[in-house]
C-alpha cells in the first residue's frame, strides 16, 4: 500500500503590500479563495505519480481541487475540509505594517507555541491531522495506492502521524509546490 502526499500547484498570491495583523485576516481569506497561476504547471514526474493512483484525496481548498485537474487526474475519489491547510490565527492589531509573507512567519511560528485566535489551536489541527490519517489508510486498503493534494504544513502533520503509525517515507514530503514524498506500509 502506499499514500503519496503531493503540494498543491502555486496559487495566485494576493497583493503583497504591507498590511496590518487586522489586514491579514482578510488577506488570508482571499488565499484561500486563489485559483493556481496559469504557469503553474506540475512537473512530469508528478503528473505519472499520480496516474498510479487508484485513489485521489483533495482538500475543499480551491488550490487542491484546481491542482488535481492540473495533474490530469479525472475523478477525484474525496475532498474534505478534514483535509484543509493549517489554520493561521490572527490580530486585531492596526500596526505594524508588514509584508503579508512575514505576518504569515510570525503568526505560524505564534501558532506552533499555542497562539490560536480565530483559528484552530495546533493541538486541534494535530487531531483533524490523526483523522485525516486514518481516512488515508483505511483508502490505502481498499485502493492501495492514494495521492492526497495538500498542502505545505498540514502535509508534514500527515507525514509525522504516517511515519509513527507503521508507514516508512520522508519526514517532509516536500515545501515547493508540486513536491511530493511516497509513503508506503511497512509489513510486520
């Protein structure tokens, strides 16, 4: 069996002027909005690593759904926000004023001590993260191969709860798009 976790394709970033922490509440709405960049066009060896899959998982993020059809993959078996990026908590902060890619440092490094306003805590990402796992195996059973199209950290999440439950691959499936890693069940 073997469950490949693949980033999704580049989205359209929106405007990278600097904002404040109350701005980039809003920034990330529309993130999570982007459809992928036009030129953003998935190597070759991915579009064959997802033609072996039986089983294809997408998140309700318009980037995963967009990047399946991207990888030319026909049917996509499941999407569920089960499967969603990590949540980024904000502030009602007015300055200072900053790009949004540093505000979005700041809040995940912020989150990852426990920082959760308006987002789900990290301890409640790490259970949907479990779920998540589980769902992925228990497709893995019945389909034997699977390719989640996810997305940067909650891809990790999903690495570290495979690798500790029985199935061997990378620690980081990768951070570009587009990378991947291969996860497969070690038999006892």
């Amino acid at each position: 069996m073997e469950i490949i976790l693949i980033r999704h394709g580049k989205p359209i970033i929106p405007s990278l002027k600097k904002i404040s922490p109350l701005a980039f509440s809003e920034w990330v709405g529309l993130y999570n909005l982007s459809s992928l960049c036009d030129a953003s066009k998935p190597p070759v060896e991915a579009v064959r690593v997802a033609s072996t899959c039986k089983a294809i998982v997408c998140s309700e993020l318009v980037r995963s759904i967009e990047s399946a059809k991207a990888l030319e993959i026909k049917t996509v078996t499941l999407i569920s926000s089960k499967f969603n990026e990590a949540d980024l908590p904000v502030a009602s902060w007015r300055f200072p004023r900053l790009s949004p890619k540093i505000w979005a440092v700041i809040f995940r490094v912020l989150w990852f001590f426990g920082y959760s306003r308006n987002a789900e805590s990290f301890h409640e990402t790490k259970e949907r993260a479990t779920e998540a796992a589980s769902i992925l195996k228990e497709l893995a059973e019945t389909y034997t191969t699977v390719l989640f199209i996810g997305h940067g950290v909650y891809n990790r999440m999903l690495a570290n709860e495979l690798n500790s439950t029985g199935w061997s691959g990378p620690k980081n499936p990768g951070s570009k798009h587009w990378s991947f890693g291969v996860y497969k069940y070690k038999k006892e």
